[in-house]
C-alpha cells in the first residue's frame, strides 16, 4: 500500500515532467524553423531591399523627380494590377500547400495548384486585353502634367505583363508552402531585381527610351516566373512527404475550396497594395509627377525596412498554417511572440534611425528630394506601430479567418483615400505620409485586438518588452543627444549608427535567453551537406512535413 501510494504520488511528478521537456523541444524545434526560415530570407530580403534601392537610385538620378515619377507610376499600376489580378491566390496557396502536406496530401497539392494558376492566367490574359485599350485614357487620367505620351509607352509594356506579373506572385507564393524559404530567395528576392537593375543601367546608359525602361523592369518577371514555375515541378516529384491513406479529394471541390478562402483575401490584397501604392498614383493626379518622385524616393527608406519583418512573417506562415491544421494554437501562439520580439529587434533601430536622421538618409537621392524628409519621419514613426503587432495579419490568414483580413484592410483603405483626398490638395506629400501612417496603424491595431479578444492570440512577451526598450535608448535616446551637439549631418548619423549598434547589441547580448538568440545562433552554423541535400533544396524534408504532427 504504501508503494502504491509512492508510486501515484511520484507519477504525476515524472509524467508533468516528460510533457514539460516535450513541450520545450518542440518549441525549440518551432523557433529552429522560424530560425532557419527567416535568416534565410532575411539575407535575400536585405540583398532585394539593396537591389531595389538601386532601382531607385538609378531612376531618380538619371531621370529627374518628373521622368521618375512617370516611371514609378507605371511601376505603381503593374504592382496594384498584378496583385488585384491575383485574387489571393499567394496566399491561399501557402496555407493550403502547408495544411496538405501536414497531412500527407500530396496529390491535393498538386491539384491546388492547378485550381489555383490556371484561373488567375486566364483572368490576367482578359484583363491585360482590356487595359491595353484603354491605356491612353487611363495614362490621362493619372498624369494632368502633360507627359501622358510618355507614360503611355510605360503602360502599354507594363499591361503585357500584366498576367506574367500575377502567375508569378502566386508560383513564389506556393514555393513557400512547401516549407523553404529557398526558391522565393534566390528567384524573388536576389535573382529578379539584380537582373532589374543591370536592365535598367543599361537602359540609362543607352539612352534607350521609355519602352526600353518599362522592358528593363518587366522581363526579368517572365524570366523569374520560368524559373518559379521549374522549381514546382520539381518539388511535385521529390515531395517525401507520407501519402495520405484517404482518398485524394475531387478536383471540383479542391476548386471551390481553395477559391471560397482566398477571393475574400484577394480583395484584401488588393486593399493592401492600393494602401501601398494609392498615395503616389494621387499625388500624380492632385499635384505633380514631380511631387510623386520624391514621395517614392522617400518612401523606399520605409520599405526597405519592412523587409525583415516580411522576412520572419513569410517564414512563420506556413508552420502556422500546418500547427492551425493540426491545432496545435499553443505552439501557434509562442511562435507568434518569438517572431515578433524578432521582428521588433531587427526593425525598430532602423526605424528610429530614419525618423531621426530623415532629411540627411535621403541626400543619397541629390538635394532636391530633402523636401521628402517629413514623409520619411512620419512613416517611419507609424511603422513602429506596425511592428510591434507582429505577424498578425498572417495570424488570421492561416487560422482562416480571411473574411476579417478583408473587413480591416477595407477599413485601413478608406481610412488612407479619405485622408488622401483631404489633405493632399492641402499640404501636399506630407498629407499623404499622414494618410498612409494612419492606414498602417489601423492595419496593425484593429487585427491585434481580433487575435486577441476572438483567437485568444497575441504577439507581446518579455523578450519583445526588452527589445523595443532597449532601442528606444539606444537608438532613440542616444541618437538625439549625439544629434544635439553634432547636428544631422553624416558625420552624426555615422556616429549615431555605431555608439548606438554597440550599446544595443550588447543589451540584446546579455539577455540573449529571453530572445531565443540560440535558435538563431544555430541556423547560421554551417551544416555539413549530406545525402538529403537535394530535399533541403526542394525544402521537401521529411521532417518539415512531420514537424505539426
């Protein structure tokens, strides 16, 4: 008797501990992923971000403020088009690719991606027929300064790839719900903007045209969706993830099942991008092509430091949809914070860093863009904001809430054309940077508090609490006091940048624990190449396939 009572005592004390040490591994082995994942696509992000500020550079300098706001507004055009014309088949995509192979589906995935690039060809191809006849309107429409000739030419170019443009997205897209960061990297990230910019430089150089310009940007789309469209056929054949007993499911409802998730997450997109890009299509439109160029030039600063958080939000998608799949939400949520406090470590230094020093970042431009450096100031500030939310938005896609993503990006876009139209007219860029801040922090508010009172899901932890105050001092509190005695200058942002980088990584450093600095650590160690490197390559590990079971 008395052993037995040992032994029921001493049980729940041996059982709480083996679940407590399975529950640790497999948080470690969540955050490894998110690791691997985002450091790997945080290189190719950083690399595309320097990539595409070249374009920038290259256009801004070579052009002028008018020759580059044509440009970009042509660029504008195809950015919204293609993703409207998406129909949110990215990211249906990634959640549906992830919750198949979960669950060893792998005919289904192939049969999804059928459903989903077929339709969103087809609809691109009608589209662009129509756009293309009506470029010569849609060119005065967007233009009142008398160049719509010029930008004529660029729409016409840009309306021919349109379908290109949005099969594309959607084949990057579904690289990723295979669980590698790989092909979206080397293709998206790294292999299309440098052939942008080695285009566009000759172009320039030549002294090529305005037909050349927009070539210069679009062929390395159709060149990349070769490449995309190579890497998913090959990843359909080496998939080892375990076939599914059950029977694969028919076509017609793969279909309507794929379509009822993402076309309420394609009008959203297509709120998101016109968010994005609205605001320099109205300034061509209220003031002047003149007015759009440096906006745009001024805005990249912001963009570029979006890349890492897209970096992490890209790399946890589709482990959140494999752990919503198998519901597993308490994994969900500790990979939700840890991607956060990631998120905030790596954004919220740049952020400040651009708020603070605005007018003398955008010299690289030539002085004539310093009048962008209040937009730059106020889009910076509200990305803080946006930040520290997380992945929210990527929280309620994969948790298959697409229908609410639809209600609040409806709601941030009627928040930016109100503002737009108010106060555009009135002062100008800096109206539309208030526009366009207001629209990311209700963007970022209203689906914090969703995940929050209706998934029971949110991104704040100790780790993310230390990492947004140790930037605030560093690189907000000291960066001020340096700017006070040596001005905003170059030789004061250099400063700034190193006493201030020293101070901040020796912070995050010793509380390297509550950061999961290990994880990271342990994904950039080298990795001897082994006989299942080609899977790596597909990103079709086994293990990857298991790892919600």
């Amino acid at each position: 008797m008395f052993f037995s009572d040992i032994e029921e005592n001493a049980a729940p004390s041996w059982g709480s501990r083996i679940e407590d040490r399975t529950i640790e591994a497999r948080r470690r082995s969540d955050v490894g992923r998110l690791a691997t994942g985002g450091l790997l696509n945080l290189t190719g992000s950083v690399v595309g971000g320097a990539l595409g500020f070249t374009i920038v550079v290259i256009a801004t300098r070579s052009l002028g403020p008018s020759g580059a706001g044509l440009f970009f507004e042509g660029v504008a055009f195809l950015s919204i088009s293609s993703h409207v014309l998406l129909l949110g088949a990215d990211v249906g995509l990634v959640r549906s690719i992830g919750a198949h192979r979960s669950h060893g589906e792998v005919a289904d995935v192939r049969q999804t991606l059928v459903a989903a690039l077929i339709p969103t060809f087809l609809v691109g191809v009608l589209a662009a027929a129509v756009a293309y006849v009506a470029t010569p309107a849609l060119a005065s429409i967007l233009d009142r300064s008398g160049s719509g000739e010029a930008l004529v030419r660029y729409l016409h170019v840009f309306v021919v790839a349109l379908p290109f443009a949005a099969v594309y997205l959607a084949c990057v897209a579904a690289t990723r719900g295979f669980g590698t960061m790989l092909p979206a990297v080397v293709i998206d990230k790294i292999g299309k903007p440098l052939l942008q910019v080695v285009l566009l430089f000759m172009t320039v150089s030549l002294g090529w045209g305005a037909i050349a310009l927009a070539a210069s940007w679009t062929i390395p789309i159709v060149i990349a969706l070769a490449a995309a469209l190579t890497w998913l056929v090959l990843a359909g054949r080496h998939d080892p993830s375990d076939p599914a007993t059950s029977t694969p499911r028919a076509a017609r409802e793969i279909f309507f099942a794929f379509w009822r998730f993402s076309l309420p997450r394609g009008i959203a997109a297509t709120f998101q991008v016109l968010i994005l890009w609205l605001d320099t299509l109205l300034i061509g439109i209220l003031a002047s092509a003149h007015a759009a160029g440096v906006y745009t030039a001024s805005t990249r600063y912001v963009l570029l430091g979006t890349f890492a958080g897209v970096a992490i939000a890209q790399a946890v998608a589709p482990q959140l949809a494999s752990m919503f799949a198998s519901d597993r939400r308490d994994r969900a949520q500790a990979l939700f914070g840890t991607a956060t406090t990631w998120g905030i470590a790596a954004t919220w230094p740049l952020f400040l860093t651009l708020a603070i020093y605005s007018r003398t970042v955008l010299l690289v431009f030539g002085a004539r863009f310093e009048e962008g450096a209040g937009v730059l100031a106020i889009l910076s500030l509200a990305m803080l904001v946006a930040s520290a939310t997380g992945p929210v938005d990527w929280v309620l896609l994969m948790g298959g809430k697409s229908g609410w993503n639809l209600l609040n990006t409806a709601l941030a876009l009627a928040v930016n054309i109100a503002l737009n139209l108010l106060l555009i007219p009135r002062i100008g860029i800096t109206g539309a940077a208030i526009a366009w801040a207001a629209s990311i922090i209700v963007n970022s508010v209203v689906p914090l508090l969703e995940a929050w009172l209706l998934l029971g899901m949110h991104p704040f932890s100790l780790g993310g609490l230390l990492a947004a105050a140790a930037s605030v001092v560093c690189f907000g509190g000291v960066a001020v006091t340096i700017r006070a005695f040596l001005g905003d200058g170059v030789l004061a942002l250099i400063v700034s940048i190193v006493v201030s980088s020293v101070l901040y990584l020796g912070i995050l450093w010793r509380s390297r624990g509550l950061l999961d600095v290990e994880a990271i650590a342990a994904a950039v160690r080298p990795r001897r190449w082994e006989r299942g490197a080609l899977a790596d390559i597909l990103g079709s590990s086994r293990s990857g396939a298991r790892a919600s079971r």
